[in-house]
C-alpha cells in the first residue's frame, strides 16, 4: 500500500465514530494545554526575574574590584592583584571579553547655577562608554577629545537644591516634616535641565589648597540606566588629574598617598573618594585603578569570565551571580508544574489505548481482509499508528490554540499584580510566556503520546489470524 493510502485511510477510519474520536482528542487537548501552561508560568517567573535584575544592573558586565578573594570560611585567597595597565591587558585577552574601561571614583561639593549639591563623578575611557549600554536621552556619549564634559545619570538633577531654598527649609524644619516635604518635592529639578550647563566642582588638597573645576552637561542617560542613575561620567584622564591635585600635597613631602587623601577629606569635608586597598601594608600604587568595568557579550559568558576573573586573583562581581540561584528555582518549579500537566497527558494516552482497542474489535473482520488481498503486517501496524498519531496531532494543536488563549488571560489578569510600581514607559513583564521551543515540544510530544500508546493496539492487530478475522461477525 501507499502511504498516501494508509493515510486516507487512517483519516476516514478515526471519523466513523465522531464523537469517540472527539473525546479523545479532547483529552489529548486538555493534556497538552496543562503542559504548556504550567511550564509557561515557570517560564515567565524566570524571564520576569531576569528582566527585575536587569533593572538594576547589567547581566553583561563585571565590576573588578580592588581586593582580597576569600574562601567560604572568610580566609584569604592568595594574593590582591593591583588593578593597573598589565590588569586592563590581561582582561581584555579572555576569551568572551568585548570591552574593558578601567576607571575612578571622585566626588565633591558642585554648584550648578544657583544651586548647590553634590557631584558624584566616574572616570571612564570615552570611547568605551558605548560599550557599556548606556542609553543617552539627551545629547551624546563621551568622546575622545572630550576633557571637561561630561554625562550625566538621570537622577543627578535631583541632587541640587537652590541655596536660599535650602535655608528656608532648615528654617521651616520645625514647623513640621510635611510642609518640609512639600517643599523639597517643589524644588525637584529635572535632569533634563542641565544639558549644555555649566556644572562647577571644588576640591581641596592636603595643604589645604581650593581648586574648583568647571565641567559642561553634553549628555543625559535614559531613565531605563538604574544602575548609573546618581553619578556623572567624565574622561578619566580629567579625572586622573583632579586626583593628582588631591594627593600633590603629599607626595611632596613623601607621606603615604591614602593619608593624604584621607586629610583632604577631612579638611575640606568636600571631597569624597574611594581609594580601595589591594596589597600589603605599603598600600596601593597612586596611579592603579579604583575599578574596571568588563563587558561580555552574553550571560553565559559572563558567568565564565567572572569565574575566569576570580581564580586569577580579581575580585569580581556581576548582577549574573544571582541569576543561578534564581534559575535553579525556576527549574525546579518548572519540573513540578511540567509534571502535573504530564498527569493530564498520561490521562489523554490510556483514552487513545482505548479508543484503538475499541476500533480493533470493530475492525476484526476489515483487517482481515485487507491481509488477505495482500497488506503486509507494516501495512497494518502503520495503518493503525497513523490513526493514534492524526489524534494526537490534532489534539496537540487545538491544545496550541487553547494554550495561547489562557496565557493571554492569565498575563492580561495578572500583569497589574506582577508589574504594581514599574517605572512608567517600562515593558511589562508577563506571568505566562510561551517561547517557540515549548511550541515544537508540546506539538512533538503530543503527537508521539498518540503514537506511542498506539503501540499496543498496532501489535494486536498485526497479530490478528486472517482466517479467524474474516470469520468474525
């Protein structure tokens, strides 16, 4: 026989008893629905985590650290290694890496106009900043020639308040924290605002020496740049001078540079930076960077290059350490919801058994004659397969269907719950989300249940003596 044959055949034999053959697709539908929708729901927990992480950080990218490794029992790993030029060259030579920009801490009292603030700055190299995805809203990233401009984060306006509103406020602190309140919120300024302005910042050095150093808005950083959001971003080069002004006082008279710029903190109170210890008691070179920033192309690469990182001796960290915790409980929920849906499905496969039982008894003296007027036993075993696999075709697709429509009403019921405080303009996360692979999967699988539990029914009709099946009535 053909196989176009056996597959006409196998299609006009499953529609003799409509309403069987209807019940059991159904149950096949039914399974297949439970199993999409269950592993969805995991599905969507995981993606919904993700994207909440990245709303803090980026998963692609690790922040070195200056400092000590330590094992689980807070011992020590080995020796701190300098973060300086041989660190950024051997960084950018593992494999994985795209982009690597060391970089400086710096901040100080600033005045922007008539209002006054604090000015948090991060010393990167320009032309790396587009690397790092940072998303400009107004204006443009750093560049090459770029020496006293800079980006600013989104939220930096709002470090600034008008002076003379300032005293107002400390004089209207004792008439009550509302109306203070109230105040403080009138006197937001928008980020926006500052673009091509003028932000000037004062250090002080440890002679006690003022410099103020005068700085130009070019950029302002999207709102979706959580993570970046309070700093401002200037050349490092500009950034290692102002550094050098800081630690001059005592480099002229050989005292220990984290002194120095320890007094200058505390002299001027203007001055705030992190110079982070990485050797032994003489401290860290003056010129080694405070940080470097390193860029990976996927989340996956940045798990292997943030091991890489830490067992040659960095200190690294990166928002993707938190994700295997969150993936290994995204598994195993997606294994129990997986398997209470296979219940379902299992359900679906003992009625297809049953329905081609039941065909096979109707059929006895029909696959008798068929051998004798020559169908080999394939013939037979295929006939009857096609039959439970078009069943299982049919009910994983109306189950497709039906699978996409409840994973709509379950997002469009759910999404105010899961989405409550996301920042305006925000894609909404979804509880339910059905990727292409679970697709494939829910429609192979339900057509391999079908052929599957039509094994035995096959077997039993291959089985069948032609003799004693044309005797039967």
């Amino acid at each position: 026989m053909y196989k176009i044959d056996i597959f006409r055949m196998a299609y006009k034999n499953l529609w003799r008893r409509k309403v069987r053959t209807f019940l059991t697709v159904l149950g096949v539908l039914i399974g297949t629905t439970s199993i999409v929708v269950m592993l969805s729901l995991g599905i969507g927990l995981n993606e919904s985590s993700k994207r909440d992480m990245e709303r803090w950080g980026s998963l692609n990218q690790i922040d070195v650290m200056a400092g000590m490794n330590f094992d689980e029992q807070g011992n020590p790993i080995g020796q701190a290694n300098p973060l300086n030029d041989d660190a950024v060259n051997e960084i950018k030579a593992i494999p994985g890496v795209i982009a690597v920009s060391p970089g400086f801490n710096m901040g100080g009292r600033a005045l922007w106009g008539r209002k006054e603030g604090h000015l948090q700055l991060v010393g990167l190299e320009p032309d790396q900043m587009s690397q790092f995805e940072f998303e400009i809203a107004e204006g443009r990233f750093l560049e090459g020639d770029d020496r006293f401009n800079i980006v600013v984060g989104w939220e930096v306006g709002r470090n600034f308040r008008d002076r003379r509103e300032m005293d107002m406020m400390r004089n209207m602190s004792e008439r009550g924290g509302a109306m203070m309140r109230q105040q403080q919120m009138q006197q937001e300024t928008s980020t926006i605002e500052m673009m091509n302005q003028r932000i000037s910042m004062e250090v002080n050095n440890r002679n006690g020496q003022k410099k103020i150093y005068n700085f130009t808005v070019v950029g302002v950083l999207s709102e979706k740049n959580m993570n970046k959001a309070w700093q401002a971003y200037a050349p490092i080069e500009e950034i290692k001078r102002i550094r050098d002004y800081v630690m001059g006082g005592a480099r002229n008279t050989g005292e220990d540079p984290r002194m120095a710029m320890e007094m200058a903190i505390k002299g001027g109170g203007r001055v705030t930076t992190s110079v982070r210890s990485s050797r032994e008691p003489q401290g860290p070179s003056p010129n080694d960077y405070e940080f470097i920033w390193v860029r990976t192309d996927n989340v996956d690469a940045t798990k292997q290059v943030s091991k890489a990182l830490k067992e040659k001796g960095y200190q690294a960290y990166s928002m993707a350490d938190n994700l295997e915790g969150i993936e290994k409980t995204s598994k195993t929920i997606q294994a129990i919801l997986g398997g209470i849906g296979s219940i379902t499905l299992l359900v679906a496969a003992l009625g297809i058994i049953n329905t081609m039982i039941m065909s096979i008894y109707e059929r006895t003296r029909e696959i008798g004659i068929m051998k004798v007027i020559g169908a080999s036993f394939f013939d037979v075993r295929m006939l009857f397969l096609t039959e439970a696999g078009l069943i299982g075709l049919m009910g994983g697709i109306f189950g497709l269907g039906l699978s996409y429509g409840a994973s709509s009403v379950i997002n469009h019921f759910g999404s105010g719950f899961i989405n409550r405080g996301m920042p305006p303009g925000e894609v909404a996360n979804s509880l339910s989300v059905i990727p292409p692979w679970l697709t494939l999967f829910a429609l192979g699988f339900s057509i391999l249940i079908g052929v599957v539990a039509g094994l035995y029914p096959a077997d039993r009709a291959v089985r069948l003596s032609p003799i004693s099946a044309i005797r039967n009535e």
